[in-house]
C-alpha cells in the first residue's frame, strides 16, 4: 500500500489494518446498528437507474447528507461524536432516503478550523476513534448500498504538522519546499484576503525560519507549494491512502488557490487545472467509478473550469444558487433565481451541479451585489452577532421563521434545480443555532436525536464539545429525530417523500432544465426533461394566494412539414383528442424542441397561434414563450375526466379550423404513423403517441390533478409557499406502485402567527401510509 512520506504515525496505523482477526473481532463486538429489522429488508429502495449503474453515474441521481462527525452521535461517552457513532446511525440516514454521506474533517488536527488544520493526512482524529472504526463504517455503508465521501485538504495543512514543523527550523530541511516563503509581504498583493474579519494579510512572519509564509485562510493554516512536484505527489499519495480503505471520493477543499502567480489574483489558474487533470486520471485509472467533488466558491462560469472536458472534477458546488433561493423567497420572486441559472453555462454530460440550503460554514453571501448583501443581513441576519465575514451563521429553520411551508418551499427548489441536492445534518428536524458560540459553532451544535435529558440523546457524558440547543423554541425536549419520526407531518417526514417521489424520476439527476414563463413574478415554474420523463414544476413563492396560468408545450410549425405533419408536431396538445379526457402524448413534445433559433408555434387547435410567438429555446437555460397567457375566454367548461380533477381548472372554448379536425378514434392515429413524425434528438422519443392520460399533469407528491386545456394553457391557484412537481410524462412510472407510489397528502394552513409555527406547520400534514 503507498503511503505519503513524513505523515506521522500513518504507517503504523496502517500495518495495524493488515490484520482481518482484528478487524473482524471490532467488527462483532461493535454495538448493534438499532433493532429495527424492517429497514434492513428496506435496502432496495436505494437502487440506482440502469443509466447510473453501467456508466458510474451514481452520483447525478444521489442525495448527499453532510455529517460533522463530533456533533452527530456520541455512544461511547465522551462527550464528542464519532465513527462508531455514525455507523450506529446508518438505519436512520438510509429510511431518510441518503445515498450518500459526506464527512466533514476527519483527520488529526489540533481544531483551529475544525479539523481543516490538518496535522496528518493518513489518521484519525482521536476523539473520532480509528482507522478500524473507520473501514467498519465503509463496509456499513456499502451493505446498505449508500456511498460515503470524506473532506480532502490539499491546499494547507498544520502549523503543527511535521511537514511544517521541520520546515520553519531550516532552510536546507526536506520540507522547505513544501511550503511558499517570502522575504516581503508585498509579494503576490493583487490576492484578496478571505478572512477579512481575523486576518489583516495572506502573510505571517515566522521567526524561526526568519521569513514569511503564505496562508490564504488563518495564518495557523500554511499554504502547500504545488510547484514542487513532491508535493503534488503527496497529494496523490494521500488519494491513494483513503481510496484504498474503500471510500468512494472526496469533496476536495478551496481547490482555486493551489498556485500563486505575481500579478493575478492567485485564483483558478492554468497550473491548478493541469494539476486536476493529473490527479482526476489517477483516480479514474486506478479507482473508476470514485469521484471528487469541487469546492470552488466561485460564480459559475469560473466553476465550470473545474469540470474541464469531462477530465476533472465530477461535481462542482453551485455557490451563487444558494443565496438566490433565499433571496427570491425573501422578495417573493423568481426573477433573482432566474438570472443566475440563465447564466449558469452546459457542463459535460458527466458531470453534475450540487446544490445545497445550508452547511457547516456561515451562508455565504460573496456571491450577491453589496446592495443584495444588505437586503439579505436586514432581513434574516437583523442581529449583528447573526452575521460573519461576509455571510450569516444561521440554520435553515431560524432563517426561515421557523415556517415550515416556507422551508418545504426551500426544499423543493433544492430538490428540483439542476444538480445533486446535499441536506446538512439536522437541517431534516428543523434544528436551530446558537448565534452566541464563537465563529461558526452555532450551526454546528450536538444532533438531537430524542427529547431525553441531559443531551438529546447525542452523549451520556456531562461535559460536552457545545452545548446542545435547550431553547423554548429549537430545544430538544421539543425538536428531535423521535418526535420527528413519530409526527407523520413533520418536516423529517415530507423530506423523506419527497427523496422517493424525486428517485423515481431520471429527469431530476440528468435532465435538462428550462424555465416556462409566467405573467406572474410571484411563480416560479420550469420543466426537467429527461427522454420521455418530464417533470413540470411549479412553486408559488409569497405569502399569498397566486394565480397563475402556464403555458405546458409550444411546438414549431416546420416549412418542410406537411399541413398533417404539422398538425402532428403542433396540435398544441388537442391531437388524438376524442374527448377532454383523451389527449395525445403531445403536451410536452415541444418542450424540448428547438429546430433553429426562433420558431414560430402553431398553438390550440390546429395552427391558430391566439399569443403563442417567437418560442425560443435553450436546452440548458430557458423556455420562452411570448403571450403565454394566452386568449382564454371567460368561458369555463368542465369536462368529464377519467380522474380527479382540480375544481379550479378552467378550459376556454377553442374554435378548430375545420381541415384541422383532430383525430376521432386510436385506429386514426395508428393510420396516421404512416406519415413520418418529427423527431427531437433531444428528448430522444417521438413527439407525438397515443396516451389518454398525458392530458392530465399529476403532483406525484399529492396526487393532486390538473387538465391542461386544448391549445396547451393550465390554470391553477397556489396557496403561499404551495408547490406542484407536476408528471407529464411516463405514466407507469407514477402508477406502477399504486397507492403507495404517492403517499403524501396536503392541505391548507391558515397563517396568523408565523412566530407560533415551528416545525408542525406543513402543506402535508395528512397521516402517511406507509
């Protein structure tokens, strides 16, 4: 097994693994993962697609769950979470639907960062326990096909490391190198200084080696040298260590600033992607299907570097979605969230965005305008102690009020936007913060798992690494993983629903994205498309009731085509129509459709456009359609469905042109095939078939059912902070489990005291069956 040189004890550990007795003797003796037996036999539902497992693309479709090990669960009583605790833990994240967890530090470290001053790469941190804890974990894990993923620190490590250490003793040390020294601190000046509230330079004079060294973050946190080629090869070393033990990647910290170059900003430069490349072909060369995930808090243009050609990084974080998910529920508009996924470029088929409400760090808000800055800290940070650098450390639950419907509201955006989603821990039972623990500690307090004194189930000790949240509101007596599991309601179990309802989906994890345009600011709504899944997702984003009218498909009328083909790849939704119960398949043929740039729709019945113009499309961005409010007469026809209907549906009265009759009857239509249909390589299905029940959108989270109108226009109303994903496509994927392919139920809440809500106040607040 290689091992990177000069990393302390890692050695020794490591000969202390060659031994199977012991690891399986730790392995038996270790405490039972809990009692409960029906979740062991619950493993299926974490099978991946086809499509992910024979190309390792297991991650697109994945739920990722962070973990800061010291705060997730004590059962040794020390007073500090551990390995052994997660492991005792696993049940709990995989009926929540995780299929993959992501360890914060785990490595040795004398905790000036918590945990990324690393002081040995190639060990466990001892109040964590072992490398033995360790592997048990992994193997865990894996027998409940979940993943697991852990912190990787390339860019700084220790003062306290020995590498360091030897280092600032001698300038002919081996590990002189190691690290970027300077005579002046003037040296490499246009770099910004992140740290602003607790560093006045990148530079700290050390006075045994008699020079500066470089530091991007506390100046306990040496910056490594990646000109010297030893170093980088440590790094690979160091890969090569953990990938060993079976992990299955690493989130790779502050990534951009591995090199400095005089006269740039010493971020995301060429030598930092050559390095990636190099680093990406030695895991996909000896460990393929291992991925590395990006933390690069850039905005997405400079992010999308880091997925080069497919050869580096599998997954980037999207930092400025983030800030723009609070925001536009804040200003109860889309228009924020918009912009920026407008300008978030294609990425390689391989590669995936991941999104994420909260983490371990302050909410970061680098990535909005000064103004948007101070719009934000006056609204969810009105206390100064609330905010830090450039940021606010608060949890979800405070942020949001404690109004459950506004963070399900969160959720669902997280849930639905492009990219992998990541749930920090107790984020899932609305835990809250403790604002008046040092830098981020408050977002990092103890897991509350029951309402048990004197720690919430976390620890038996009586001294703590922090407190455990005791306040009337976000106190354990009152939030916890046993109230949460017990209260069909609770935030915990829509969370879970809505990680079964979102895997049965392809859409979701590699589909496209495009936003369907609304004449109310107020309504978020957008479509994810993957072949013939296709997923219609509406949010309402205030504090009111909205109205709003959507428009499902526009199809461009195509010179080449015959009036009958056009009839086909147009009909606005009204082809194959017998009755207003039968509809073709057409409601999202034109979805995905863009032959050209701007295209002119034929819309409703047979060519008439009634508002429907210049539709352009980006497979990746927007979905424009002009006039979408249509012309809907005042008329309101209610027609006899197959299903339920929402009471709310309104359909206007279409005048066909007579040579443009839709079909009458099934035989018709299969007549009709003889013509040729237009193809979209993009949706890889043909546009048109024959389903009587595409007509409907259905709400896989409710069964809540809607009729799209002749000419394509549904009209709904949204109660404040209501959601829909809408199914318009495959219909056996929502009705081949029967009634317990959707199980979730919801109904309206009357707000007055959003003080008083808390964590109970849910759109889906009906019994679960199970």
């Amino acid at each position: 097994m290689t091992t990177p040189n000069g990393l302390g004890n890692s050695i020794e550990n490591m000969l202390s693994l060659s031994s199977g007795d012991t690891l399986t003797q730790q392995f038996i003796s270790s405490p039972p993962l809990n009692n409960s037996t029906d979740e062991f036999l619950d493993y299926s539902e974490h099978e991946r697609s086809e499509m992910s497992v024979s190309n390792n693309l297991w991650y697109k479709e994945a739920i990722f769950y962070e973990v800061y090990v010291r705060a997730f669960c004590d059962i040794e009583g020390t007073g500090n979470g551990g390995i052994s605790g997660i492991t005792n833990k696993l049940d709990y994240l995989h009926t929540l639907g995780v299929d993959c967890i992501w360890l914060l530090p785990i490595y040795p470290s004398p905790l000036k960062d918590d945990g990324y001053d690393i002081s040995d790469y190639c060990d466990i941190h001892p109040d964590y326990g072992t490398l033995n804890d360790f592997k048990i974990l992994v193997k865990a894990v894996h027998e409940r096909n979940m993943k697991i993923i852990a912190d990787f620190i390339p860019n700084h490590c220790s003062d306290k490391h020995k590498w360091f250490q030897s280092a600032r003793l001698s300038r002919d040390s081996p590990y002189r190198d190691y690290f970027v020294w300077s005579d002046s601190p003037q040296k490499y000046k246009d770099a910004r200084i992140i740290f602003l509230d607790v560093e006045q330079s990148n530079w700290t004079w050390d006075e045994a080696a008699g020079q500066y060294y470089w530091h991007r973050f506390y100046k306990e946190q040496p910056d490594l040298n990646f000109d010297n080629p030893k170093v980088q090869q440590e790094m690979l070393n160091i890969i090569d260590f953990w990938l060993n033990l079976g992990i299955d990647g690493f989130r790779v910290d502050a990534v951009p600033y591995l090199f400095e170059r005089e006269g740039t900003s010493c971020e995301n430069l060429p030598e930092t992607h050559e390095f990636l490349k190099k680093m990406r072909k030695f895991i996909d060369d000896k460990y393929p299907g291992r991925i590395i995930l990006a933390e690069a808090c850039q905005m997405p243009d400079e992010v999308r570097k880091y997925f080069g050609d497919g050869d580096e990084f599998h997954m980037g974080f999207h930092f400025p979605v983030m800030p723009r998910i609070y925001m536009s529920i804040m200003r109860s508009k889309s228009e924020c969230l918009r912009s920026i996924m407008e300008n978030t470029p294609e990425i390689p088929n391989t590669c995936q965005w991941v999104t994420f409400l909260r983490n371990h760090d302050e909410l970061t808000l680098e990535m909005v305008t000064k103004d948007e800055r101070k719009e934000m800290w006056d609204f969810y940070a009105p206390v100064p102690r609330m905010r830090i650098n450039l940021g606010i450390r608060r949890r979800l639950a405070p942020l949001m009020g404690g109004d459950q419907r506004k963070i399900e509201l969160a959720y669902s955006l997280l849930f639905t936007l492009p990219g992998s989603p990541i749930i920090y821990y107790g984020d899932e039972i609305c835990m809250g913060d403790n604002i008046w623990l040092e830098d981020r500690h408050g977002v990092r307090t103890p897991m509350q798992w029951s309402d048990q004194p004197p720690n919430g189930g976390f620890s038996t000790s009586n001294k703590l690494y922090a407190p455990v949240i005791d306040d009337p509101e976000y106190g354990y007596q009152k939030v916890n993983v046993v109230e949460s599991e017990k209260d069909p309601s609770s935030l915990y179990q829509v969370i879970r629903q809505m990680i079964q309802r979102r895997r049965k989906h392809l859409s979701f994890g590699h589909g496209s994205f495009q936003w369907v345009n609304s004449d109310n600011p107020h309504i978020a709504s957008y479509m994810r498309i993957c072949g013939i899944d296709r997923m219609f997702i509406v949010q309402n984003l205030s504090d009111q009731v909205q109205k709003v009218t959507l428009h499902t498909h526009a199809t461009p009328v195509l010179p080449s085509l015959s009036t009958h083909q056009s009839s086909i790849c147009g009909g606005g939704g009204s082809l194959h129509r017998r009755t207003a119960s039968n509809s073709g398949d057409g409601i999202a043929s034109g979805i995905g459709s863009r032959i050209g740039g701007t295209n002119t729709s034929g819309g409703g019945g047979g060519g008439n456009n009634d508002g429907i113009s210049n539709i352009t499309s980006n497979f990746g961005n927007t979905l424009t359609v002009d006039g979408a409010g249509g012309n809907l007469s005042g008329s309101k026809v209610t027609p006899i469905p197959t299903r339920k209907v929402h009471t709310h549906y309104q359909q206007s009265n279409i005048n066909r042109q007579q040579h443009l009759q839709p079909l009458t009857t099934k035989e018709e239509y299969e007549a009709s095939k003889d013509t040729k249909q237009p193809f979209v390589s993009f949706l890889n299905v043909e546009t048109a078939s024959y389903d009587e029940q595409s007509h409907y959108l259905i709400d896989i989270l409710t069964d809540y059912q809607v009729m799209v109108d002749q000419k394509g226009y549904v009209t709904m109303d949204l109660e404040p902070y209501q959601f829909f994903w809408f199914s318009m496509g495959e219909i056996t994927t929502l009705m081949g489990d029967g009634s317990k392919s959707r199980d979730l139920r919801r109904k309206s809440i009357q707000i007055n005291d959003p003080i008083n809500l808390h964590h109970r106040n849910s759109h889906f607040a009906d019994p679960i069956d199970e």
